[in-house]
C-alpha cells in the first residue's frame, strides 16, 4: 500500500501541492483528476523521487519511500511519465531495456520484451526504429510498455491520453482495463476525467494543489460538482439555486 | 602534381586528425551529457601529456607504459575534476554558463600550477623510433603517425561498441537525452556522469602523450586543444561520429593548408572554419538531436 501523508511540496516560492494526502491499495486503480496546472504532475514526480516534499512523508508498504529516484523504482515504484518523454535518441527496443535497466535476469528480460510486444504489436514492427520517428500514439504505447519493463508492483502513468487521437485515447484506456484485470496497481493522473473516473476503484480530485474531494471512481462520476467542472454536465441542482 | 607530397600530407593530416578525434570525442561524451563545454578538458590533456612524458624520461618506460600510466592519471584526474568542480552545481540544478565558469577556474588552476612547479619549458619526448620514417610509394610518412592513426581508430572502435552496445553504454546515451527520465529508469546518474567523465579521461591521456610526442609537453598546450572544440563543434557538439569526423576534417584542412597555402595561415583557416560553423550550421554535421514528435 502506498501512503501519502501530509505532503508540501515547492517549486522555489511557489506552493505546488499542499497537505496532500491519499492512499493507493493493492490492486486498484486510483485516479487523479484536475485541471492543467492542479499539481497532478507534481505529484507524480514527487512520487518517483524526483521533486522532493518538503513536510509530509511518503511510505510504501509500511516503509518511507527511497529519497532518489533511481532508488524508488528499486522499491517497485515506476513512472510513466507525461508527454511520454522517449528516448528519441534510442530504439524503441532500447527503450524497452531502459525500462529494464535496474534488471539482471537477461531470460526474463526477453520474455518480457516478448510480453510487451502481445499487449502491443504495434513495437514488434518498430523495434529497430528510432523512438523519435513514431507517431504520438505509438510512443505513448512504447512509454507504457518500457514503464512495464521493470515489472514495477505500481505503476504511475502521467496523463496517458494527453495529446493523443480519440481512437488512440480508448486504446490507452483498454490497456489500463487490461491491465487492472491482470492485477496491476496503477495510479493515473488524467485531465479526460470522464474515461478514467469510470475505470477507477477510487479517485482524487486535485485542485490548485489540494486534494478537495476523493471518494469511489463512480461516487465521483455522479458528483454534480465533478460533473459540473470535468465533464462538461450542467448540473441541474447548481442552475436551480 | 606531386603524388607523394599529397599522400604524405594526407597522412600527417589523418595523424593529426586521428588525435583531434580523441580529443574531440571527450569533450563531445562531456557535452552531451551535462550540456556544457568542459574547458578544462584541456588542462587534462596537458597534465596527461607531462604523465607521459615524466614516465618516459624520468622513470624510462616504454611508450606503451607511458600511454597506459597517462590513460590513468588522465582518467583519475577528470573524474576528480567534475566531482570538484562540478558535481556540487550539478545537484543544485545550476545553469550551463556556472559549469563553463568553474571549467575555466580550474583550467587557469591547473594551467597555473603547472607553470608553478614545472616550469614554462618545452619538454621533448625521448625518441621513440630509431628510424622516424619508413618510404611507402616514395613518400617519406612518420611511424609515429601511423601509430597514432591507428591506436585512434582502435579505441574509438571500442568506445562507440561500448557505447552502442552495452547496457551501461545504452544508459549514458539514455541520460544524455533525459536525465531525469532515465533517472525514473533506475540510472544512478552520478554514477554515470563519473563513468563518462572516466572515458573521458582515457582519451585525454591518448590524445595527450599523442600531442607531446608531436609537439613536446608545455603548460599552454590548451591552444592545442581548443581544436578539440573547432573538431566537436564541425562534427555537431555531443555527438560521437560527428567529433571523428570533425576531427578528421580538421586535420587534414590544416595539413594541406600548412603545405600548399602557408603554415602561418593554418590556424587562420582553422578558427575561421569555427566561426562559419557557430554562424550557418551551429548544430555542425552530425547535431545531437533527433526532433521529438508530441
């Protein structure tokens, strides 16, 4: 279980997350929804070790988490981060092993490449290619699939569908359903509040740097003041009073 | 046309180029991980040619122990120069011009403390071959020169396989693309940026008992060495091919300029080949960035 307590986070002076508290438990997939600029990546990084907090701790599985990054994912803790950021300089088989960087098992390693080349066949043809000469779609199916390469116990995917055509959206949504189906613990940050509400077991609401509602994915779905600012619904309630 | 003078001068300029390689390859591993141009990467290439020519006049070794012991010190000594002089900056996130600031205290450091102690003399290698020359279709080329050509080409093989090849060597490419990504990936970028700076190090003691063997060991051989830079920013700074190749251009530039225009004009040619390239293709021939797609 991943336990965030209390968490202040800066950029400089600014106040980027504030008392931020939640919890991820094995299995689920919590979401985190709010608008650009809300913190949410902020989180994510401060999450994986890059941005540090300066009260508030981070603990998983009963343990504070790794002060650095490259030691975070150690713990099992692996970021997809957002605008996929590739290595456009590397082959996408590259990436992949970048993915697997912290790995010895070389056996494993190719059985997994070979895993992420069922859930993703769209890699088997560009394995050779530079990670740079893909389309937008195909990165963010490469960045998911190096995130995997670490056989993290959670993984965190920063705004997965940003930028990405409808049809490619739902693709990266059937991925994280397929994967909750095989048991994986994903934290989400994502600004299509709607598609990832209803995939959630639970969900956050981040709000200028604060946590200003939680609740179940369906809780929130039918919450008018989500509905009101997410998902484009006129809430009834709001327009009588 | 004189066939002989040109392949003789062709191979003095692959010689030298060979060597501006190495050197350039160095500053190049540097640039393109921490985005700066180490100038004190020069300063190591001097101390590593005084390495070598201490080792080889005052302890009487062989130039092949005299390239390893300068591989060496060379090596320690530029591991040492980023964890002083710039591993501090690096962790407070400071921009470029701060490490160009440092790179430059600690050239004039090191540059200084040399005149100090050594002294400002030039210091001539012990003779190597009996015989300098051998006659190859009647013209008359320096072993040392085939020497160096072909060591260059050599541990610039091994390198670019280390690097292309291994995982580690697949890591540093990583970080000089995203450090923080690769971070997330589990690369201890300390660790990687002292590895790079190591490799760096080996070339500068090549390159540096190279040059002294071809031009004595002297404190402000820096001169020499900021060819190192004219080569990395032709061949597109931070990248590997673009260093040897930019190197080898230089080279052989400079040696057909020193015989068929003037040996006074040569440096001329060579700084103003910099600025054509700073002002129409600063990112040089081989730039160090694939576009990204968003």
């Amino acid at each position: 279980m991943l336990n965030i307590d209390q968490i202040n986070v800066f950029y400089g002076r600014i106040h980027a997350l504030r008392d931020v508290t939640m919890v991820v438990e094995p299995g689920r997939v919590v979401s985190l929804v709010g608008a650009n600029g809300a913190g949410k990546s902020t989180l994510m990084m401060t999450i994986a070790g890059v941005l540090k907090s300066k009260t508030g701790g981070i603990t998983y599985e009963g343990k504070p988490l790794e002060k650095e990054a490259h030691r975070v994912l150690s713990q099992g803790i692996s970021l997809v981060p957002e605008r996929r950021r590739l290595y456009a300089n590397l082959t996408v088989r590259e990436n992949l092993l970048m993915g697997a960087h912290l790995r010895k098992d070389k056996d494993g390693i190719q059985q997994d490449m070979e895993k992420m080349m069922n859930l993703f066949p769209i890699i088997r043809e560009r394995l050779k290619q530079y990670a740079g000469t893909l389309s937008g779609g195909e990165q963010q199916m490469v960045a998911i699939a190096r995130g995997l390469m670490s056989r993290p116990k959670i993984l965190l995917m920063d705004e997965p569908s940003l930028g990405l055509a409808p049809l490619i959206i739902q693709q990266v949504f059937d991925i994280i359903s397929e994967l909750k189906s095989q048991g994986m613990t994903i934290l989400l940050a994502e600004q299509n509040a709607f598609q990832a509400l209803e995939i959630s077991d639970n969900a956050y609401v981040l709000e200028t740097g604060k946590i200003t509602l939680s609740g179940t994915g369906e809780e929130l779905l039918n919450d008018p003041r989500v509905q009101e600012a997410y998902l484009g619904v006129k809430a009834k309630a709001i327009e009588h009073v | 046309m004189n066939f002989s003078l040109i392949f003789q001068t062709l191979i003095t300029g692959l010689a030298i180029g060979g060597i501006y390689s190495l050197m350039a390859v160095g500053y190049s591993l540097i640039f393109s991980i921490l985005n700066f141009s180490n100038f004190a990467y020069g300063m190591v290439i001097m101390l590593a040619s005084f390495m070598g020519y201490f080792a080889m006049s005052k302890l009487h070794v062989g130039m092949g122990i005299a390239l390893f012991l300068a591989m060496v010190g060379a090596g320690t000594l530029s591991f040492f120069n980023e964890r002083v002089a710039y591993s501090s900056l690096r962790k407070r996130h400071a921009p470029p011009l701060y490490f160009m600031i440092s790179a430059m205290g600690t050239s004039i450091f090191l540059e200084n403390m040399v005149y100090a102690t050594i002294g400002s003399q030039y210091n001539a290698y012990p003779q190597i071959f009996a015989v300098p020359t051998i006659k190859i279709f009647g013209a008359s080329l320096g072993k040392m020169d085939l020497f160096a050509i072909i060591f260059s080409i050599i541990a610039i093989y091994i390198l670019n396989y280390f690097i292309q090849h291994t995982r580690t060597g697949i890591s540093i490419r990583a970080a000089s693309y995203d450090s923080t990504v690769a971070e997330i990936n589990g690369v201890n970028l300390g660790a990687v940026i002292g590895l790079v700076f190591i490799l760096a190090g080996l070339f500068a003691g090549i390159s540096g008992v190279f040059l002294g063997i071809k031009y004595m060991a002297y404190p402000n051989m820096g001169w020499i060495t900021n060819k190192a830079y004219v080569a990395a920013v032709i061949g597109g700074l931070g990248s590997l091919p673009g260093a040897v190749v930019g190197g080898i251009i230089l080279g052989v530039l400079e040696s057909f300029v020193s015989v068929y225009v003037s040996s006074t004009l040569r440096d001329v040619f060579s700084f103003g080949t910099l600025i054509i390239f700073l002002v129409f293709m600063p990112s040089g021939l081989f730039g160090k960035y694939l576009e990204e797609k968003v």
